[in-house]
C-alpha cells in the first residue's frame, strides 16, 4: 500500500475515533443530570399575610459549580434571578423567591419555573415541576342560615344554627359570629369548620355560656392552597350594606307578640308565643307599680287574654315568664267611658326603633337604619319599647289620677284607618315621640289643625319624617324635613339645668300658676327657630325669648301646643308647677 494512502486511512481512523469520543463524552455529560432534589410547595401568595407568602426553592447541585437561578414564566423568560454566576459547591441548596420581579413589582399571577445554568459547563436545565404564583382570595358564600331564630341549648334543630356555604372547605374554614344590635357589631366567637364539609354548625354558645338574647351575623372566611384568605362578606367587621337575607339568625328565650291595636275592655285579646311552646304564667297590669287587672296560666304558641269590662282607659303591660325568662307586650285599652280627646300613642316609633331582625340578614331592621319593618313584631329582648316608661305612661298615669274620660289609639291605627279618627275631637294629644307617620296622616293632621282641632305635642324631634305603609309593614322611612308638618322649624338645645322663663303675654293662660315666671328644671330643650306664616304666638316659655322652647301657637283656626322638651313628663313627678300646666293644657284640649 503506498504511504500516502496509509496516512489517509489512519488519519480518518483517528477523525473517527475523535468524534466518537466527543459525542460519546457529551452523551454521558447530559446523561448526568445537572440538578437534583427539585423542590418547593406548589402554590404561594405573596399578599397572603400568611405562612405561604414566600416561595422557598430547594435543588441539589451533583458536582462544584459556577451557576446561575432563576424563576421563569410559562414563556420561558426570566423573572427573578435567585443566584447569578456564582461558585456552588456540591449539595443542597435554599433560595427564597417572594413573588416579584429583577424590577421590585409584583409577578403576575400564572405558572413559573426554576432554571438552573452551569456556567462553566455552557449547560442548562428547566424543572418540569410547576410553582404557581396566585394572589387572588376565593370568594366563599353563605348559602343559608337555618333556623333564623334558635334557641341555645334546646333540643332539636331550633337549638343550633345550621349554615350552608359554598366555597372551600379544605383547609377549615373560620367561622366568626357578630353581635349586631349594639352601637357596633362585635365579634363575640369564633370556631373552625370541619374539613371536608360545606356545612357548620353554631350551638349558640358563647365561652361555654349561651348567648345573650340578641340579633348576630354570621360570617365565613376560607382560605385556598395559596394560603389567600376570602369572607362572606367580603369585608369585617360585617356592615349592613352587604348584608343579605338569611346569613343570621336571632337568639331569643322568650317572645310575645300581638297587635298594637285598641282592645275594648271586655273583649279578648291573643297574642303568639315563640320561639318554641311554653308553659307559662302571665299578668295584665299597669306599666308601673300598681294591680293587675288579671293573672293566669297557658301552654302552647297561642295566649288568649280576656280584658275586664271593668278595665279603664289606658296603656297595659302583659308579662309573660315562662322557665325563667320574661317577655312584655304592650296592650292599648279602650275602657267604656269615651271623652273628647283623642290620645294617640307612637306605635310606629316604638316598632321603628325595634332592634328585631325581619329578613335574617343579622342585623336589626329599624326605620332608624333605613330599613322596612314589619308591624307586628315581639320586642327586642322582652322589654317594653324605648320611650314608654320614662314618657308615655307618666302623662297617662296623670290622665288616669285626674279621673279624665278620653279614647286610645295609636298612630298605627289611624293610618289603617281603623278605629276612631281625629274629626269629632275636640283635641287631640301625642304623648311621645311622633318620629314618623304616613304623608296621608300627616297632610289629615293639619287640615284638622287648620280646620279648627287643637293638638298638644309632649314629644320631640316629632312630626317631620314620613313613611310608607304596604300591608303589615312600615316602608321607605325619609329623613327628617327641617320644618315639620305644622311648618315650624326646631332646634336641640343642651344646657346646664335651669328652669324655663315664661314669656308675656300668656294669652292661654297656660302658665297662671307659675310661681315667679319660673318653670320645672330641665337641661335639653327643643327651641323654636321658625313659625310658617300667618301664625300666632299664644304662650311661650324657655330660656330663650327669641327661641322659646314651649310654644303653643294659633294655626289657621286651631292651636298647636308643644312642651319643647323630653323631660316633661318624667318631671311631673315631682314638679306641682309642671303638673299644673300639664293640666291646663288638658282642659284647653277638652273645651
């Protein structure tokens, strides 16, 4: 073989054996895996707040090497660089990513990866396994709470509220209760869910101890895999503006519950009993101290009262105890003998400013709030509604000592039309706070004011809001006008104590047995800022002449007097002079 043939032969062996060693070398070089040990929990939220805020990432590196990290998108771009060429021995290593870019924002949400290159080695490798930034809070939602009304500690399911939700239930849920009918809702307990169940329960405890008597909301928070928390509603405390129908439930004991209306003594009045039957006891009586016109026993949700036909005129309380708890209602009297003027009490008010809860939302329904009400409702807590005892019964206590015939109703009533109405009245008397009445009762008001009627008013802040009536319920409250129906404009007035000055001339004579022109002790007042057109101060009474407080004016034909502050009837107690003046303006009502 001529030589230079051979040195072209071994010249392509050795080409060949180059070659086969180099792609040999490489193919064991990728065979060998550049790391190991990939690994960190799947999902993380950097605005959790919570343990899984954070990313921590863990490889194992084979061999010693320069090496670069980092965090890529589903597109494969770079992120967040967690080491750059930098010289890592063999082994375990831990790197932190908190869910932002080189840049300093936020990631988005979406899938990400870790990439590792050795640098030295011009080599590089994507973990298949996904790590998933994701910021968003489920939104759970409470389906149902059921019953609305429970029992703490009875049997059956009217002892617990059951809730329903939709949302996630692994890891438990949170369950935080809200008692709503304070000044602000407070959290009064809390538990967790069961794992794996869209369904809690609350046994209405609170610290080993059943809840007080009361209106509660109910609310849900659970968490995803990102440890991102969400709550129904979606904000806490709860506010009534996210509130809806049957997220609550209302803790009563004991309830009683009946109309508003008149009841003619002699005749029976019925009443409903809840929120389970009971065995009880009841009496009929005076809302203070005083005997009872009747006592007796019942069972059931039903409670049948006969009023004696003996039974003055009045304003009447039932008390109901039944296993150690106590209920009141009201009951309003028509006794035999009628007069000629018309009391008017302020059911409306009384059911308005009712912190009972219609629609199971967990939060009170008042006209105060805006909301409708229902006019039927038992009182909050078994006691009788604000504004009675301490306004209400004193004047009708005075009318009961001063042997005075008159006839009852209420507000209620003479928006229903039902029962007696203003014309054929010689006067007409509200003893409390006349918050709202419908326009229609309104605009009848000061026609029989204008038409010739006399009205004395003993409450405040009366007369210049309306509202709707549609079947049993109170509806579409207003806000209070700046004149009220009569057209005078009013103003709340806080002082030291001090007695009213009278003002001349008294035309009415309402103040002739006032001892030196000096009236009562009082420090809230509701003075007189503006009288509409045409009208005639009669006798006035304050510590401001300009702006008295006590005011009776002619309007039209007729005359309305108003006694300009809420002390006035609980003075009358223990005040001749107040008394006295109390007295004439009954009989200036009576002629």
């Amino acid at each position: 073989m001529p030589s230079s043939v051979l040195v072209r032969v071994v010249f392509g062996v050795l080409v060949l054996a180059t070659s086969a060693a180099f792609v040999v070398a490489q193919r064991l070089k990728r065979s060998t895996p550049i790391i190991e040990g990939v690994a960190y929990y799947r999902y993380f939220s950097p605005t959790c707040g919570c343990s899984k805020n954070r990313a921590n990432i863990y490889f194992t590196l084979r061999d010693t090497a320069r090496v670069t990290a980092t965090v890529v998108n589903s597109a494969g771009d770079d992120v967040h660089t967690l080491v750059n060429d930098r010289r890592l021995h063999s082994g375990r290593h831990h790197y932190v990513w908190n869910g932002r870019t080189d840049l300093g924002t936020l990631a988005p949400n979406g899938d990400y990866r870790l990439r590792v290159t050795l640098r030295d080695q011009a080599r590089s490798v994507t973990a298949t396994r996904v790590l998933v930034l994701d910021t968003k809070p489920p939104r759970p939602h409470i389906l149902a709470v059921t019953p609305p009304e429970i029992l703490p500690g009875a049997p059956g399911p009217i002892g617990r509220a059951r809730v329903r939700y939709r949302g996630n239930s692994n890891p438990r849920p949170l369950v935080q209760v809200y008692r709503t009918d304070l000044p602000k809702p407070k959290e009064v307990t809390f538990f967790n869910g069961r794992r794996g169940r869209k369904i809690v329960y609350w046994d209405g405890m609170i610290g080993g101890r059943p809840a007080p008597d009361g209106v509660y909301a109910i609310t849900i928070t659970t968490y995803d895999h990102a440890g991102n928390a969400g709550s129904f509603p979606r904000r806490l405390p709860p506010r009534r503006s996210e509130a809806e129908p049957g997220s609550g439930v209302e803790v009563r004991y004991l309830t009683v519950s009946g109309s508003l209306d008149p009841v003619a003594a002699g005749s029976v009045a019925r009443f409903q009993i809840g929120p389970v039957p009971r065995r009880l006891r009841w009496s009929l009586g005076p809302i203070g101290p005083g005997r009872a016109l009747g006592r007796g026993t019942g069972s059931g949700r039903q409670l049948s009262v006969r009023v004696p036909s003996s039974a003055p005129t009045g304003l009447y309380l039932l008390r109901v105890v039944a296993a150690g708890h106590r209920a009141t209602q009201p009951v309003v009297v028509q006794g035999a003998h009628k007069g000629s003027v018309l009391v008017v009490l302020p059911t409306i008010a009384w059911q308005g400013g009712n912190p009972v809860d219609d629609d199971a939302d967990g939060f009170p329904n008042t006209l105060t709030g805006g909301e409708a009400v229902n006019t039927a409702r038992p009182f909050a807590h078994g006691l009788p509604p604000a504004g009675l005892k301490e306004r209400v019964d004193p004047l009708l206590r005075f009318l009961s000592r001063e042997r005075v015939p008159y006839e009852l109703t209420t507000d209620l009533a003479l928006a229903q039309n039902r029962g007696p109405g203003l014309k054929g009245h010689t006067g007409v008397l509200f003893p409390g706070d006349e918050t709202w009445l419908t326009n229609k009762l309104d605009l009848a008001l000061r026609d029989y004011v204008e038409g010739g009627g006399r009205v004395a008013s003993f409450g405040t802040d009366a007369f210049r809001r309306g509202v709707g009536l549609a079947g049993n319920q109170l509806i579409n409250p207003t806000a209070p006008e700046r004149v009220n129906v009569f057209g005078e404009q009013t103003a709340d007035v806080r002082i030291q104590q001090a007695p009213m000055v009278v003002n001349q001339p008294d035309t009415l004579g309402l103040f002739a047995g006032v001892n030196g022109g000096l009236l009562g002790d009082f420090d809230q007042f509701e003075q007189s800022q503006r009288l509409v057109g045409g009208t005639q101060i009669l006798s006035s009474a304050g510590r401001d002449p300009q702006h008295p407080a006590f005011i009776a004016y002619r309007l039209g034909k007729g005359i309305v007097v108003r006694t300009g502050t809420p002390e006035w009837a609980p003075s009358m107690a223990g005040n001749i002079e107040v008394t006295d003046v109390t007295r004439r303006i009954w009989s200036l009502l009576s002629r």
